[in-house]
C-alpha cells in the first residue's frame, strides 16, 4: 500500500505486546447493547455492510430530491449557486476545470448512501429514512447515466450489483515523487545565474476573473 | 448540466475584494494588516518622562478570570477567506503564523475546518462506542477515558488542503492564508491502542473508521498499523480542555497525517477488515493527477517549511540593517533535520538555525539573521527531514502531478522583499 505501512508493520507487533503491557484489560468502559450500536452503526462499505433492508425509485427519489435536496443542488443534481454539483462532468478530470462528481469521480455507489444519510440534507442530517436513501440514491444513478431506465428501483438486494463509472481511477499513494537528498544533493552556491518573477498574486483592484484559471479553487 | 466554476467566479469577485481590502495588498505597506500597531509613539510615555502606567495602580486580579491578550494585539485573528466555500459551517479559517512565534499555536488561533458547525457537546452526554471486529463492543464516558494511562505529545496538524490556492500560482498574498491551515498544540490523551485493547481486537482487524459526533457525521479509514502506532484520544491541548471547535471534549490525533483524519467530537469508532472509502476519502482528499488518475489514501504531510516574517501581512517596517527572518517548518514523516534559506531566489543558500525543541511530527521554529541593504530579495525555505526528503519546488511538484491535485502542495514559497519593506507573494524562475 504505502511505504508507511511496509514500516509501521513491524512497529504495531511491538505496540500490540507493549500495549498490552501498559494497559490491557482495566476493566474500563461498558458493554455496547445492539439495539446502541444499532442507533448510531450508520456507516455503508463497498462490500455493503451496513445497507439496511430498504427500496426506493428514481421516480420517488426525484420527489424526495427536489423536496429536501434541489434547493442546494439543483432540480436535476447540476449544483445551484455555489453548492456542490453532484451529477455530470464526464471527460473532465484531464482538463483544467475538472468537475468530480458522484458519477464523473466517486469510485463506490456505498459512498454516496452513506454519505448522504450521515450529513445530508445539509442542516437536518440522519433524518431520512431507509427508503428515501434508497430513492434518492437511485435518482441521483439516473441523473448520472448510471442506470438509464426511469422504472429502476434501488434496494439492499441490488445494490452490490451496481459499478461506478470511474472506479478504476485511483491508484496508490506512490509518495515520494520528487528526488531525495540521497539522489539529487541541494545546491548551496551558484546555483542559477538568473532569476525572474514568473508569477505574482493577484493584487488590489485587479478584475477577480482576469486570468480565470486561479479564481476560487476549492479547499473542500 | 455539467457546470464550469463560472456562477463561483461571479460570487468570488466582491468577498475577493473585501478580504484585499481587509489588508492583504500586495507590498501595500499601509494597506497590510499588523502594520497598524506601529503607530506613532506618544512623547509623553517616553523617556525622560514617566508613563500614567509607571504611576497609576493597574487593575487588580480576577479582572479577567480567564485572560486574554492585550488589546494592541487584537489583530492577531484566525482571518477566513469567503470565496472559499458556499458555508460558513463547511468552511475554513487561517492561523495567523506571521503573528506568532516559537512553536506552540495559542488554542483560540489553531485553524478551524468544520463541515457541519461546531458541535455543541455537552461532556455529561459524551459517549465514545467502540464497535466492529472487537471481542467486547463497549461504550467509554469520558470519565472512562480518563481513567487510562495518559500521555503528553506536541504534534502540528495541517490540513491537506493547506496551499491548496497556490497549485496554479501565486494567488493570496499572506502567510497565514497560503500556510495557515497548520498548527501545533501539546495534547494530552490516552493511546489509541489501550482504548482499542479494551475492547479486544479480532485477529482480522485492518481498519478502524473513527466517526465524528457533530453533523457532519465525519468519517474516515485509518489502516490498524497507524492505530496501533501512535494514535491517541486527546482531550486537553495546550493543557485545557479542547476548544469546542477543535472537537470538544475529545478528538482523534493522527500524528503527522492529514488533519481530515483528526476526526473531533469523536463518537464512534467501528474496526473493520477493509476499507470504507468514506466521501471524506474518495470525492475529496483524493489528489487528481495530469492523467486524470487519482492518487487515493496519501495520508502523510510530507516535508514543508514557510518563512513567516517577513511576509505579506509582516513587512519590513525598520528599513535596512540587523533584519530577523523565521519561519516554521515541519515533516509529517518525522524530525525536521535541517532548513535552508535564501535571499536572491535561490542563487545561493544559507543554513538557517533552528531553535527550541525538534520533536517529531511537530512545528519547529528557525531564524536567519541579516544585514538588509535595502535593495530586493527573493526569500525562500527548504526543509529536509530525517527520511533524507528535502522540499520540492512548486514546478518540481507541478512536474509529476499536474495542477489539479488540491490537496499535499508542500512545494518552496517564494516572497518578494521590495526596497520599500513591503513583500508579495511571487513565483520565479
């Protein structure tokens, strides 16, 4: 995976018997009864742990859509005003202006239900239920090309079934790209005979969109 | 139906203009913020006169039950920059890094990136459930929590978005607004790993996903090695309870990688054998390369440094001769070995001096003293740690991955001196 792990392996079999030695069993805490876990279990994986039993359409997820979703979003998932656009920007992660989306960018469909049961609607979060999820999720598969037919029902049964467009477009953390100490030694002196101010910040009064290529990229 | 960033432009341009006027003018020396505390002295306090305070009694104790700074320092502010976001809940504010010094952040200044508010918790009703690949699920108070061994530890956190802005050029002019989503706090807490024992872990346990308790339900996987490693559950920083927005009264802290992770008001966390591929970790933090391929789980902040003074919003404002440079510089991946600075852009460097504590994971502080003859400067920093990495620069960075990744810039800034003090923030050649 990444070289931390390759090292951090042989660290955690030392923390595991160290742990063990410093603390262990105190007899801390209490049991979790299931119906507490129950309440707050909420996370969805790739595998589909986590689904509840539900079913929803993209027709009935439109309605709930535009009830609890739209005004931020948009009627058809396209972003209203400055919130985040959620469908759409196919072809777009090579260019200057990539738009990631759940279906130009999100690799699993288990992302977007536990995403939005978790947080959204924005301000009323884990308020929906099983079945609206379901809706939602299968309208905003259609608003994406996921699935092109309007009659298509989403629930826990077919829900592994579904692959994300881009789901092959991530690939390990393969830092460090740039040369160590050990294969390139920094300079010290004499280092260039010129230098010259290529860029500069944008400074008082100058028209925002002048060179439209910084204006407001996003820390999210 | 797909957008460009054209309805944001249209709102960016009056709030951009706002935040320039609020002080963050290019070389603008009367125009930058902290430039007002060097107002004219008052004769009358000077000597051979006797100041009012050299005569008068000051208050007395209890004036302030909990202090606070003086009021000439109340420019010293976390400032935000509001074309950012859409929200002010899921948004994102800056430490002051030109105001402060040494390598401790004063809780009220670390940076605040929230995604659902802050949540207002009460530590009566403070729950932490452990669930998942464990023998025993089980459910801490935070009296609970106290009642494990404790440890003490000085980590920096940064966000990976932190100079973000900067990916295709120079954009704001400040340091506290192209490197101040860092800070670096003492925490006291309880190893991960006691926490985790407690419960027991199956022998299939991989993951662990730390859940967040405020609105955003904020969720991410943290591979067990890390967990194991050196994870803790902090509940003081800086030896007081956690300020609410930093994730009262407990967050997570993962030593060295992204603050994303840091997860506050934490609630749950539920151990697994695989990935979650949380939002958190898919839609964002996700580093997009030229090939429209992303780089996913980059966890670690690599090597990075910044010279704080002089900056955009700290000119020079004594002319030339004796000038003090500083900076911070840090390493996701342990100490902070050496920095190197430079004057003239990089013709020749100088090894700077790094002063007070060099701890793992956490701020370090270095100077460079000087004799200014006035004329223009170039300043830059380069940070080398005990893993043999040294600093890139932007276009090395620019070079492998291309101008969209958002997040991980670690790469050399670079501000221009001008002969009147004030600088601004510039790429060269």
């Amino acid at each position: 995976m990444s070289r931390f792990l390759k090292v951090l392996t042989v660290a955690a079999g030392v923390s595991l018997v160290a742990g063990a030695a410093g603390a262990g069993k105190l007899g801390l805490g209490t049991e979790a009864t299931p119906e507490e876990i129950a309440g707050w279990n909420i996370d969805v994986r790739p595998d589909g742990q986590g689904l509840p039993e539900g079913r929803g359409t993209v027709a009935e997820g439109e309605v709930v859509f535009a009830e609890q979703c739209a005004v931020c979003h948009g009627d058809f998932a396209e972003g209203a005003g400055r919130w985040p656009v959620l469908a759409g920007g196919w072809d777009t992660l090579k260019s200057q202006h990539p738009v990631k989306t759940i279906g130009s960018y999100w690799p699993y469909l288990s992302t977007v239900y536990d995403y939005i049961y978790r947080s959204m609607p924005f301000g009323n979060a884990q308020s929906l239920t099983p079945d609206q999820t379901y809706a939602i999720v299968a309208y905003l598969l259609y608003m994406n090309d996921v699935v092109t037919d309007d009659e298509f029902e989403l629930s826990n049964e077919n829900f592994t079934s579904i692959r994300m467009p881009n789901e092959d477009g991530f690939i390990e953390d393969d830092r460090p790209d740039t040369p160590l100490v050990s294969e390139v030694e920094p300079c010290m002196t004499d280092c260039k005979d010129e230098v010259k101010i290529t860029k500069r910040a944008r400074i008082l009064d100058v028209t925002p969109d002048e060179d439209g290529d910084t204006a407001g990229i996003s820390v999210d | 139906m797909s957008k460009s960033d054209t309805p944001e432009k249209g709102i960016a341009s009056p709030s951009r203009r706002n935040l320039l006027k609020a002080g963050l003018a290019a070389g603008g020396l009367a125009a930058t913020a902290g430039f007002a505390r060097a107002a004219e002295p008052d004769p009358y306090n000077l000597p051979p006169n006797v100041a009012d305070w050299s005569r008068y009694l000051g208050v007395g104790v209890d004036n302030a039950p909990y202090g606070m700074p003086s009021e000439h320092e109340s420019e010293v502010v976390r400032r935000s920059v509001e074309w950012l976001t859409a929200s002010r809940e899921s948004s994102i504010n800056f430490t002051p890094l030109h105001d402060l010094d040494g390598i401790i952040t004063p809780n009220g200044l670390c940076f605040e990136r929230h995604h659902g508010g802050v949540a207002e918790m009460n530590p009566t009703d403070y729950r932490l459930m452990i669930n998942g690949l464990v023998d025993k699920p089980l459910i801490f108070t935070l009296e609970d929590l106290k009642r494990f061994p404790r440890e003490n530890r000085l980590y920096f956190l940064e966000c990976a978005a932190n100079s973000g802005m900067e990916w295709r050029g120079a954009q704001l002019n400040g340091c506290q607004f192209t490197h101040g989503m860092v800070h670096c706090v003492m925490y006291t807490g309880v190893p991960l790993k006691y926490i985790l024992e407690e419960a027991g872990l199956k022998t299939n346990a991989k993951w662990i996903m730390p859940e967040g308790g405020d609105a955003a339900g904020m969720n991410r996987s943290v591979p067990i090695e890390k967990a194991l490693d050196d994870c803790m559950v902090a509940f003081k920083m800086n030896g007081e309870a956690l300020r609410p927005e930093q994730g009262y009264p407990a967050r997570l802290v993962v030593p060295g990688w992204e603050g994303n992770m840091w997860v506050k008001w934490l609630r749950r966390i539920e151990v697994g054998d695989q990935p979650w591929h949380a939002r958190e970790e898919t839609s964002k933090y996700t580093d997009l390369l030229a090939s429209g391929k992303a780089r996913r789980f980059t966890w670690v902040m690599d090597a990075k440094s910044v010279i704080t003074n002089p900056s955009p919003q700290a000119p020079i404002t004594h002319g030339k001769g004796q000038t003090v440079l500083t900076g911070l510089a840090w390493s996701g991946n342990g100490r902070v070995t050496r920095v190197d600075v430079t004057l003239d852009g990089g013709k020749n460097w100088h090894q700077a001096r790094i002063d007070g504590p060099s701890l793992p994971k956490a701020l370090h502080r270095f100077y460079f003293e000087f004799d200014w003859d006035g004329s223009d400067l170039l300043l830059q920093s380069r940070a080398y740690d005990d893993t043999g990495y040294v600093q890139p620069t932007k276009d090395e960075l620019r070079a492998v991955r291309g101008e969209n990744s958002i997040y991980h810039n670690n790469g050399i800034q670079t501000w221009h001196v001008m002969a009147n003090g004030g600088v601004e923030n510039v790429e060269i050649s």
